[in-house]
C-alpha cells in the first residue's frame, strides 16, 4: 500500500507539471502510462478522467472527450462502488454531455453516500432548474446553502434566478440573494473557476451590485439602461448583460428593445434558455402569439422534458385557436409528469377544452377525474367536474361532487352558489334557497348569488320588493352585470314604474353589447312590450 501511495504521489507531480504548464496532452499520455502499469488503480482512473474533463472544457478544443472522462470514471467505480466522489463526477460528465437524467441520477446517488456535499445538492438545483422544476431546484439550491452558507455562492445566485422567473415581485428577496451571491463569491472555490473563465468581466461586479442597490430602491429607470449599456460598451461578449437589460426594458414596457436585446443574448448564445424564456413571456405580453409559439417550439427543441414549456406552447397554440395541437401539448405535460401542480393543472385545463370547444363531455369529466387523483385536495376540480356533471344531465352526480367539495371547503362561496343553483333546477327551492343564503353568507360581494336569488324570489315566489333588493345588490357589487340590471328592471316593471324600467332595461342591452350575456332582441321585446 505504501508504494502505491509513494507511486501516485510520483505521478500526480509529473502530471500537475504538465497540466500547469497547459500540455494537457502530455498529462493524459503520462496517465495512461501508469495506469498501464497498474489498471485496477483507482485513483489514477479518476486523474485521468479529470483530465479528459480539463482537455473537454478547454475552449481552445474541440469537444469531443467527456466519453473518455466517462470510462475512466466508470472503471473507476469498479473498485470503489461506494465513492460519492465518483459518483459525483460521473454526473458532471453526462451534466456536460447534456445528459441531465443520467447527470441527476449520479448526483443523487452521490448523495446516497453523503449527504452533506453542498455542491453536490446545487448541481441537483442546476438540473432540476434546466429541466423546469423550479420547486425541487428551490429546495436543493437552498440545502446547498444550509451546509455551506458562506461559499455557496451559485446557489445563492440560482435561487435569484429562480426567483426572477417564477415570483418578480418579491423584488428585495431576489436582490438579497443576488448581493450574498457576490459576497460569498470569494469563498466558493467552483464559482471562482466559473468566474476565472470570465475573468474580463469581474472589473463590472462593483457597477452591477450598484445596478442592483439602484434597482432595488428606485426601480428600474433610464440611469440603468445607461449603466447597462455602459457595461456592454466595454464588454459586448457578456451575455447575462444583455438578459437583464432586455428585463428592464420589459419592466419599463419598452418591449421592441427589450426583443432587441434578447435576440442579441440568443445570437451570442443559442443555448441560452433565460433569453428564450423571457423572450416567450414578452411576446405573450404583446399579444404576438406567433412569435411566441416559435420561441417556445426553440425552448423545446433545447430541453424537451420541461412541462413549463410545453404548457405555454400549448397556451399559445390554443390562443391562436389551433386546439388540436394545443391538446396534444397539454397531453404532453400530463406525460411528462414533472410536478404535481403542473400534471393538474394540464389535466384541467384539457377537462376545460374538452368541455367548452370539443363538446366532448366524457373526455372532459375523464381530464377532470384524472387532475383529482393528481391533486385531490384542490376545490376548482370539483366545481369543474360537478359543472360537467351537470351539463351531461347528470345532476345526483354533480350533487355527489358538491358535497364532497363542501367536506374540504364547507365556506366556499362558490360550492354553495353552484349547490343553489343545482338544487333549483332539480326543483328544490328551499335547498337552492338555503345554498344561495349560505353563498351570501360567506362572500357578502357575491354577485351571481344575489342575481339567482333574487330570480327566485320574483319568479318562484312571487316576492318582488325582496327580488328588488337582492338584484339591486348584485348590480351593486357588479355594476357591468347586464343580467342583473335586466332582472331588475323586470322587478320594476312588475311594480309598475315603466319609464325606470326601460331605462335599465336599456343599461342592460348596452352593457351587454360588451358582455353577451343576454339575447339582445329579448331586451329590445322586453322594451317594447312595456309600451303595448
């Protein structure tokens, strides 16, 4: 044992020399050599693929060795099974070739065997924020922080990011990440070689933490475009410069120049996701759903497993009324299974087309059933399905569907309107009554609950002072309700004051012209027939 320690030792000096000295093909040739003089050396295997790796990421290079860094670390392996080291480089490597599953995999295993390596837990965040899971990188992001919190520099900066794609508002929680990003840069060993790759650039940290103070005090402003495009004047290779450049001119509503430097991120960097994500949500914010679908088709072709991307593809797609294709992309999410919420919300939202543009009600309830078995717990699913239930005429269905709900939420406004208005069709006018009060009850604003209400009040039982009053609430709360201003005035009419009548049966033919609720001739016969 001994000797094979002093025999490393040896070699990882001749190697070092060589490596210092930038022949790193010289390194991998003296590498070899020894292992050839000892094969089942572990230690060697793993020298040799770090050297690949070095030879793989050097620019000057064509990249073409990370298979070899693979072998050797896999021979590697072979006598050290339980070496979260190993483990740990085997997923920088398939992380390198691009290979996130296999890469999350290794990393994950490495944890297996250690579970307090901080890097190990943020290249976990790195993964799962390249793959869309915004939620699992969080959690990582912030277990690498917990057990190395002054040299976790990239999480701290990866939980800004994520921060900046998923909750913008939360302004002075990205900014403090973004600060301990750079205060514990100096500690953090991988950041400091991600930084000496750039090492042109580290003379702007001190104009891009001012950005950043100015920013999070005054907002964004023209003194931080200037300051930008100072910055890039001097370093025009720097992509991130132009990723947040084009975000202050989002903030800013400039969205032509916010496009202009996306696309100039995008054309010095045609992998980078960032530029296309916020290129796709500024199109969306134009309304060019075009443009948008094309961003979002490169964002698949890049990372096809990210449910995010096949979402708002899908959104896109169905906005532009192609709800074919938007369905098989909703079918896609709900494949891909990456999260929970996304599964369900994919799930409900196809329950939804199914319904309102496909007609196709058993596909709807099917969508619907599936989004509950995923998320059980969320209150929408059973109103959607109840609704569908009721449409389909299956009304003790939709009553099951209710009741269950009512067990989660027992004061949702909304379940008890909807139990209202089930009960009244089934003729039940005291229950739909009840449902109606109890609706009232718990939302006071609830404008379709005193409408209904009052609908049965006039027309089921003849109280129309009552009537009046619960529709002059809904239009309180509701002012642009046509079918509220129309109930009134047929409670009004009843009364016998035509002239007031009329005018609200006017309100309602002309806030229906916007909202379509009513038939319009109806209003107008209505209006006539006071006069007759």
């Amino acid at each position: 044992m001994s000797n094979t320690n002093t025999d490393n030792k040896k070699v990882n000096k001749e190697i070092n020399k060589f490596q210092k000295s930038g022949d790193i093909k010289k390194a991998i040739e003296t590498c070899k050599n020894a292992i050839s003089q000892d094969e089942n050396n572990a230690e060697l295997h793993i020298k040799l693929g770090d050297l690949y790796m070095a030879w793989h990421l050097d620019i000057r290079e064509i990249k073409q060795y990370v298979d070899d860094a693979i072998t050797e670390y896999q021979r590697a392996l072979e006598s050290c099974v339980n070496s979260a080291e190993i483990y740990f480089k085997l997923g920088m490597a398939f992380y390198y070739k691009r290979e996130l599953d296999k890469s999350l995999n290794y990393f994950k295993l490495a944890l297996e065997y250690n579970t307090q390596l901080s890097e190990v837990n943020y290249m976990i965040a790195e993964v799962c924020m390249k793959k869309g899971d915004f939620f699992e990188a969080m959690e990582y992001a912030q277990n690498a922080i917990n057990i190395a919190p002054f040299s976790s520099s990239r999480a701290y900066y990866l939980k800004y990011n994520i921060l900046s794609f998923k909750n913008r508002n939360k302004i002075l929680k990205r900014y403090a990440n973004l600060f301990l990003s750079f205060l514990t840069l100096p500690f953090d060993k991988y950041a400091r070689k991600e930084v000496i790759k750039h090492l042109s650039y580290i003379q702007f940290l001190p104009a891009l933490l001012k950005i950043s103070l100015i920013v999070g005090f005054k907002g964004f402003n023209q003194n931080v475009i200037d300051m930008y495009r100072d910055i890039i004047e001097k370093a025009p290779g720097f992509v991130e410069l132009y990723i947040n450049l084009g975000k202050v001119f989002f903030e800013l509503k400039r969205y032509d120049d916010a496009i202009c430097e996306y696309k100039m991120a995008i054309w010095l960097d045609s992998l980078n996701l960032r530029a296309y994500y916020y290129l796709c949500q500024l199109y969306e914010e134009k309304s060019d759903f075009d443009n948008a679908i094309e961003t979002c088709k490169k964002l698949i072709e890049l990372q096809p497993y990210v449910a995010d991307f096949h979402y708002s593809l899908a959104q896109y797609l169905y906005l532009k009324g192609d709800v074919e294709k938007a369905v098989e992309h909703y079918q896609t999410v709900i494949t891909i299974n990456q999260s929970p919420k996304w599964t369900s919300v994919a799930a409900q939202t196809l329950g939804f087309i199914f319904q309102e543009n496909v007609k196709n009600l058993d596909a709807a309830i099917s969508a619907y059933q599936n989004a509950y078995n995923i998320t059980p717990s969320d209150i929408d699913i059973y109103l959607h399905l109840g609704n569908v239930f009721f449409e389909k005429g299956s009304q003790e269905n939709a009553l099951a569907v209710y009741k269950k709900a009512l067990e989660l939420s027992p004061h949702s406004a909304k379940l008890h309107c909807n139990l209202g208005y089930l009960y009244w069709n089934k003729g039940d006018i005291e229950e739909a009554v009840k449902e109606y009060e109890k609706a009232i009850k718990y939302d006071n604003t609830y404008d379709i609950a005193y409408n209904n209400l009052g609908v049965i009040y006039l027309d089921d039982l003849g109280r129309v002072q009552k009537a009046k009053e619960l529709f002059e609430l809904a239009k309180k709360y509701n002012p642009n309700y046509a079918l509220a201003n129309y109930n009134l005035a047929r409670s009004v009419a009843l009364s016998g004051d035509k002239v007031e009548a009329a005018k609200l049966y006017q309100i309602a033919f002309d806030i229906n012209t916007y909202t379509q609720e009513l038939d319009p001739v109806e209003i107008e016969e209505k209006i006539q027939d006071l006069f007759t």
